[in-house]
C-alpha cells in the first residue's frame, strides 16, 4: 500500500490525525501507529520535511542542562544510534555522523558556567560530557584560535540528514501520510474533538495532534486557543570550501552565538541573531543578502581558518536559506494533552526539534495511549497555568 499520497475528497476516519508532516509530526505517526492506533497524518505542503525540517542545521546534542531535555535527547540519540532497527528498515542510513558539539569561549569569566554545565548534564545522566581547558581543545581540535580559555564537549553529540530520518519514521510506520493536504479546521462536539477539515475533504477522528511547527499557533486558534508560541526567524548558510576540516565537530562560539561544522563539500555555519523579532509564521522565510558575510566574520573570531574561507569565496559557493524558532516562556516544548479540549494534544514550541523528535514523539503517543501519566509529563501544557518552573537554560538558544 502506498503510504505518502495525494488523497481522493473521500470523507474519512482514523483514530488519530496529526496535523503537520515536518520531523515532529511524522515522528509522532510513527509512535502511533506503533500503538496500533489507526493514524493520518496531513501535511500542507507536497512534501515532508519541506518547512522548517529542511532549514535546519540537523545537528542533535545531549548537553542540556535543563532537566526535562536532557534524558528526552539523550534517549533520542540512542534511538537514532539504531534507527534502521528501531524504524524495521534494515540497512536505512540516515547520516549519522557522531562528530561531537564543542562549545568554545575566549572569555574567562565564563569557565565557571561550563564548568556547572557539565556537572548538570551529568547529574541528568549525561556523564560523558567533558570541560576542557584551551590547551586541550587545542591539542584535539589544532584549528581554534589560541585565544580559546575553556570549552565543552561531547563526542556523541553530531548530526545526520533531517531527510532520511523523516521518510525512514514515515516508510517505517503503518501510518497514512496525505501530502498537498491543508487542516483547514477542527470539529468539536460534546465529547471534544471528533475531526479535522482539509481541502480534500474531512477526516473524523477523536485524537488530533498539533504538530505544525510554526503554524501551529494557527491550528490552536482553530480550537479557541491561543497557544504561548512565538515564531522568530533563523538562517543558516552553505559555503562550498576545501578549507574546512572536515573532522571536526559541530562549534559554536558562546560570545557571539555563531555555530558551523564541517558538511560534505565544505561547511553550514549560522547565526543566532538575539535581535531577530517575534513574526507570523511563514510559508517562505527568505535569508538575507549580507547573512553570509556577517556569519563569516563571526565565526573566523575562534577559528580562523575561516578568513581563508572567506577570502577565496565566489558568490555560487553560497547558499542561504532560513526557518523560523519557535519559542515557548520557558523555551521548552509544548508535549501532551490540553485540557480545555478532549482529544487535542500538542507537539510543538521547538526551536530543536530534529534532535528530541524521537522522544517527543513517542511521549505524545505514550499520553494519548495511556502508556504515560500526564502529571509525570512536566512538559504538559498546562504547566504555565501550574506554576511550575523548568528552570535551565541552554546554551545557543537565542533567549
Ligand atoms: C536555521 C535553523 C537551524 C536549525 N538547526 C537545528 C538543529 O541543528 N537541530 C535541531 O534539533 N533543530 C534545529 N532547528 C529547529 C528545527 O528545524 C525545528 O525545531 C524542527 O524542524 C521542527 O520540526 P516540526 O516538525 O515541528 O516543524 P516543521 O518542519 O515546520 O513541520 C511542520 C509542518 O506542518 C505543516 N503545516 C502547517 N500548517 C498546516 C496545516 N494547516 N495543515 C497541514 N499541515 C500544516 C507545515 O507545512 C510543515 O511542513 C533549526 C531551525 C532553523 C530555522
């Protein structure tokens, strides 16, 4: 049976629509249709993993000292160590490259923080993160300026095609994938929800889940919520070089928030831009024409190699392209059920979902399977309403 089509305007049903076929939705199908849940998933545009999916810099790290995101990431990457397994595609590469995440800084005053990163991660059970001093970053990773005082590392830490894990979780599930297909609205009856409207006709079901990424403040409104989710722009650039290292791991400068690694052909490398404001969601986020200029000189501040980079750089060997974050007030994800309307659970507020979707997914079909209690969910959306503080704060988040 096909399973990525463009549906008929047949009415329909299933037990559970989500809406919304980036990485997170799809990850979240996957686990319902694993529970044997009879599942559609409704995707807008004519293809998964085309929005924000595809602008990102598909990197994944466990080092987070925030208490609910370290063992959801943690796990995560365990499952994407085995993810021909866990998916049942025998031999399915997803690009798995376990290059580490160095987080470097050339500012003293910032040691003490590393230093309390690590121990939190480890206290969160990611025990293999290490501080380094300069000279050791330097003696492992030769191409940091020697102005570089401490870092943090992880060797699992890395990254992998966003692509080949989003169609290995859709080929690897039991699940419907309707494609050119827009939830246009969401019925409620007395009982909660009972069905999405789309432009090819209406699917009944008594679970929604909203996965839309930076719609999905749009989806919310179709229930009479107004969800705590702020979309802000984020660009990422492609220089083609023979200059970039091309073992080296994934590097983000915490002075001045710029990031790159190696990719085949030469480097991604980007930006958190901390003035970047809050917009509407978009369709198309364009970058800007002087991203790349602006990005490069960021990151040649620690390692240098980049000036030679730039120097040699014709406009064809650069390719911008931008997304959009999604922030919550405690910039942690909106995971599990809402109360005010029986069946509609979220899936959303990420500004990095690629690497907790495995997790995130499989915690949103545990809540709706009764699998997971929500009080034990702290990621639930009520918890603004609770009171309850996450606490944390990761580096590079832009907040
Ligand atoms: C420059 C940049 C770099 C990033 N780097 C990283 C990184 O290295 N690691 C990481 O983990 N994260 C990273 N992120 C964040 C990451 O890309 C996102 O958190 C993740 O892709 C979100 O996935 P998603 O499935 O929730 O959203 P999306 O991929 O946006 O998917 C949502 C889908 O919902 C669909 N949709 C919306 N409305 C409707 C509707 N009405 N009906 C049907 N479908 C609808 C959209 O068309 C879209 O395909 C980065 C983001 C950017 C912009």
């Amino acid at each position: 049976m096909r399973k990525i089509f463009i549906p008929d305007t047949r009415n329909r049903t299933a037990d559970a629509v989500v809406i919304g076929g980036g990485i997170v939705g799809t990850a979240t199908a996957f686990w319902l249709s694993k529970a044997g849940l009879d599942t559609i998933l409704v995707e807008a545009r004519d293809g998964l993993s085309t929005l924000t999916t595809a602008a990102s810099a598909e990197c994944f790290r466990a080092q987070f000292t925030e208490p609910e995101l370290a063992p959801l990431a943690k796990e995560s990457i365990a499952f994407f160590e085995n993810f021909a397994e866990n998916v049942g595609l025998p031999g399915w590469d997803i690009g798995l490259h376990q290059q580490g995440y160095l987080f470097i800084t050339d500012d003293e005053a910032m040691l003490p923080d590393l230093a309390a990163a690590v121990a939190q991660h480890h206290k969160l059970g990611v025990t293999d993160s290490e501080v380094l001093s300069g000279a050791e970053v330097r003696s492992r990773f030769p191409f940091v300026s020697p102005a570089v005082v401490g870092a943090t590392f992880r060797q699992r830490d890395g990254w992998l095609s966003c692509h080949e894990v989003t169609q290995g979780f859709a080929k690897g599930s039991r699940a419907r994938f309707f494609v050119s297909t827009r939830a246009t609205g969401i019925d409620i009856d007395a009982k909660g929800v009972c069905g999405v409207e789309t432009n090819r006709g209406k699917i009944a079901a008594r679970v929604v889940v909203n996965a839309a990424g930076p719609f999905a403040g749009v989806i919310g409104r179709m229930v009479g919520l107004e969800l705590p989710l702020e979309p802000v722009r984020r660009q990422k650039v492609f220089v083609a070089s023979s200059k970039v290292p091309p073992e080296a791991p994934f590097t983000v400068d915490l002075v001045n928030d710029s990031y790159w690694r190696p990719e085949t052909g030469g480097a991604l490398m980007g930006w958190v831009d901390l003035d970047e404001p809050v917009t509407a969601p978009m369709e198309n986020p364009a970058g800007d024409w002087d991203f790349p200029a602006i990005c490069l000189d960021k990151v040649c501040r620690l390692t240098p190699f980049f000036e030679q980079v730039a120097e040699n750089l014709k406009q064809k060997d650069i390719h911008v392209s931008a997304g959009q974050y999604v922030y919550t007030p405690d910039n942690q994800p909106l995971i599990g059920p809402v109360d005010e309307v029986p069946g509609f659970y979220l899936n959303c507020g990420y500004w990095f979902g690629v690497m907790v979707s495995p997790m995130a997914g499989k915690r949103t079909a545990d809540l709706i399977t009764g699998k997971m209690n929500n009080q034990d969910n702290l990621l639930r959306p009520s918890r603004y309403q609770e009171g309850i503080d996450l606490g944390g704060g990761s580096f590079l988040s832009g907040r």
